[in-house]
C-alpha cells in the first residue's frame, strides 16, 4: 500500500489529456497545478491564446494547430520551458510569444523566457518566436522649478524663477530569452 500510495505521489505532477480547443477570439490559461503536461492534441483557433504558466517546464503535443493570429504565450520564469509537437501546422500570424516583463520603480525587469522548441513535423509558411527582454525600468520625474517673487508697488523688480532638478535616469531592460530550435 505504501508503494502505491509513494507512486501515486511521484506521478502527481505529470498531467495527461487528450484535448485541448481554444475557441476563437477567446483566452485560455492552463492551470499550474503540473509541471509537466502531455496533450494529444492542441488546437488554438483564430484569434485565440493560450497561455502557459511560470510553474509549466515541459510540454509534449502530438498534434498541435494554431489557426490565423493564434498566440501561444508563455509566462516569464527563471527555467527553461522544452515545447515538444510530433506534428505542427501554424497558420499565418501565428506565434510562440515568451517575453519578459517590464520593470518598475520597484523591481528590475524579467528577461525573456528560454525555450527549447522541437517541432518533429511543421507545416508553415513562417515561425514566429518572441523572446525579447522586458522594458527597463522609468527614469523619476525631475522636480518643478520654484515660482518667482512678484514686483513691489511702486519701484519693486519681480525675482526670477528657481530652476528645476533633473530627473533620474531610466533602468536597463532585461536579456531576451534563448531559443533552441530543432
């Protein structure tokens, strides 16, 4: 009982499912309850996104369809993410979109996800692949010049202005994600 109840443990992360559809103009999200996920077919309408999670670090499709401006799109993370398709056929404007995310006051920015894409059998007229590097951080705001004195009644000369501190220089942005293709 021990066995089992240890085997079932260590199968918990790998999901399994037959299919998955996204219908057209919509979004999807897979749930990120595994890391790993073996479909047998994948197929991603006209307009439609799916969207992978950070914790997702392996994906094998044995058939996989992107229709006419179909995304595929990938949440940064610090792990490489395999994409394995026995067989693709991408319509055009298709895309595996993988970027980083933009930084704030607060935080760097998140380089682009690496992927390693093997796609067995591809029917396209042209792969597109986004990794770029997030956007660096805003520079601050530079501070206001400060308002002048006004003249006096009768022989007063008015003062001029403060001027006002320059703003801060904006942050680098991030790397773009490595792409391994085969």
């Amino acid at each position: 009982m021990r066995k089992l109840m240890l085997l079932a443990a260590l199968a918990t992360p790998l999901a399994q499912a037959e299919s998955l559809e996204v219908a057209a103009h919509s979004m999807l999200r897979l749930p990120n309850k595994s890391a790993s996920v073996h479909l047998e077919q994948l197929r991603v309408a006209d307009s439609a996104t799916l969207l992978l999670p950070a914790s997702l670090t392996e994906l094998k499709i044995d058939r996989l369809e992107l229709g006419r401006d179909a995304r595929i799109a990938i949440a940064p993370a610090e792990h490489e993410l395999n994409i394995v398709a026995a067989h693709a056929a991408l319509a055009e404007g298709s895309e595996f979109s993988a970027p980083g995310a933009p930084g704030t006051y607060e935080r760097a920015a998140r380089p682009g996800r690496n992927l390693d894409l093997r796609l067995e059998a591809l029917e396209a007229e042209r792969l597109a692949i986004d990794a770029r590097g997030g956007a660096g951080a805003p520079g601050y705001f530079g501070l206001d010049g400060a308002n002048g004195t006004p003249g006096g009644c009768t022989w007063g000369q008015a003062s001029r202005g403060a001027n006002g501190d320059d703003g801060g220089n904006g942050h680098d942005g991030a790397a773009g994600g490595r792409i391994r293709l085969s």
